[in-house]
C-alpha cells in the first residue's frame, strides 16, 4: 500500500511539472511572437489580435467583416468618458504597474469559490494587452501572457498613451472598435462630445459590449449605470447637479 502511495505522489508531482513547463512554454512563445512594445510609442497598429478573431469568426459564419474603428487622439477623447471608463474597469490604473495586486487575491479568492474564471481582475493595461495581442480566451497561461505583457507595456509605455490605445481599439459592439465610432454609431457625435449620462452608458457595456448595448434596460445594466455614476459622483467626476440631471 505505500509503494502505491508512493508511486501516486510522484506522478501528481510530475504532472504538476508537466503543467508548470505547459504554462512557461505557452507564455514563453506568446512573448517570442510579439512586435516590439515600445514601438507603439508613437506608432498605432493596423489591427489586433481581436479584430482578427472577429475576422475569423465572421469567415467561419460566411459572414463579412468591416471593422468600424477611427482613432482620435487623447485629448479629443471626452473627459467624461475617461473618468467613466476608469471608475468602471479600473480606479487605480494611474497608481498601479499594470496589475492590481490587491484586485488580483481578491479574484483568486472569487474564482478558487466557485471553480471557475467568475473574477477577472484584469486592469485596463492588461485588458489592451488581449485587445492588441492575446484572444478572447480564458486560460492560466492567456492570463499570465496577460499580466507579463501589461508589465511591459507599464514600463515602456506612458499611462496616457496606454489609456488612449485602449479607449481607440477595444470593441464598443459587434464591428465597433474605439470610442469614436461607438459615439458616432450610438449617440450621433463626436467622442469629444459626450454628455455625462453618454459616458455613462457607453462605459458600462464594456463588459460585454457584444450583448448589450447602451440602452439596454436589463437589471444587471441598469445597476452598473447607477453603480457608476455613483462612483463618479464619489470621486468628484460629477457635480451634483450631473448626477440628478442622469436619467438613470
């Protein structure tokens, strides 16, 4: 009976080292396969890695594929969407390295409960890493090229010229990439235009922008309406005249 015990611990220990060196390789290759970060300093990218899965995605259906997606520089970009965005995705961006240390044993804790990926804890760098480079995917070894990469980018990459790739490439709506032509296609204005109550409501569909969309009426939307604003009025991005002005 011990020899058998035995013989079971050493195969977890070495399918636990199988596993370990799955992971780096996997991390290992995406790292290998990457432009240069700090190329994007000045330059934009043509495309991303999820504008080419919806690509792919749309092939596979016989469907076409148009992205819809303008880039407009950080300071044409509404100041009420910026804080919007920060107070929905990310409150420390301007504080952390790229992850959010705090937030990152929060999820774990969430995610070992209930057995699955139900908490993300991906801050707005690392959540441009998968825009730009990475997949849709949820995996140990995505997210490690997930949190490797958004170090990276930290480093090299101001946190303005981070937030404004961001807010240019990630999917606003099924074909809507970057905040620009979400704003033209929902609300009919420039992105330098929008209201608070806009910013409000283009910024709570970026958890799911492929499911809901601004004016969606559903109870958890309606909450995370309110749940922003909320916090905007908190952290002094509404006056309180904005906040009872909203609609929601």
């Amino acid at each position: 009976m011990r020899r058998l015990t035995n013989k079971i611990k050493r195969l977890i220990i070495w399918g636990l080292l199988l596993l370990a060196a799955y992971v780096l390789a996997s991390v290992a290759w995406d790292m290998l396969h990457l432009p240069q970060i700090d190329g994007m300093k000045t330059k934009n990218p043509k495309t991303t890695a999820l504008i080419e899965q919806r690509r792919r995605e749309a092939r596979a259906r016989g469907q076409s594929f148009s992205p819809n997606q303008e880039f407009v520089p950080y300071g044409q970009i509404s100041p009420h969407l910026k804080n919007a965005v920060l107070v929905a995705e990310d409150a420390g961006f301007f504080s952390h390295q790229g992850i959010d240390y705090a937030e990152v044993r929060e999820a774990i804790k969430a995610d070992w409960k209930k057995k699955a990926f139900a908490r993300g804890a991906s801050t707005i760098t690392m959540q441009l890493a998968k825009n730009l480079y990475l997949s849709t995917s949820k995996s140990l070894t995505r997210k490690l090229s997930e949190a490797v990469l958004a170090r990276r980018m930290d480093d090299q990459l101001s946190k303005a010229r981070i937030f404004e790739l961001y807010l240019n490439y990630i999917e606003w709506g099924p074909g809507l990439f970057g905040c620009q032509a979400a704003s033209r296609f929902y609300f009919g204005c420039e992105v330098s235009q929008l209201t608070p109550e806009q910013a409000v409501r283009m910024a709570s569909i970026i958890i799911n922008p492929r499911r809901y969309g601004p004016f969606a009426d559903s109870k958890r939307m309606s909450t995370r309406r309110k749940w922003i604003a909320q916090k905007m009025l908190e952290y002094g991005h509404l006056s309180e005249m904005e906040y009872r002005s909203l609609s929601f």
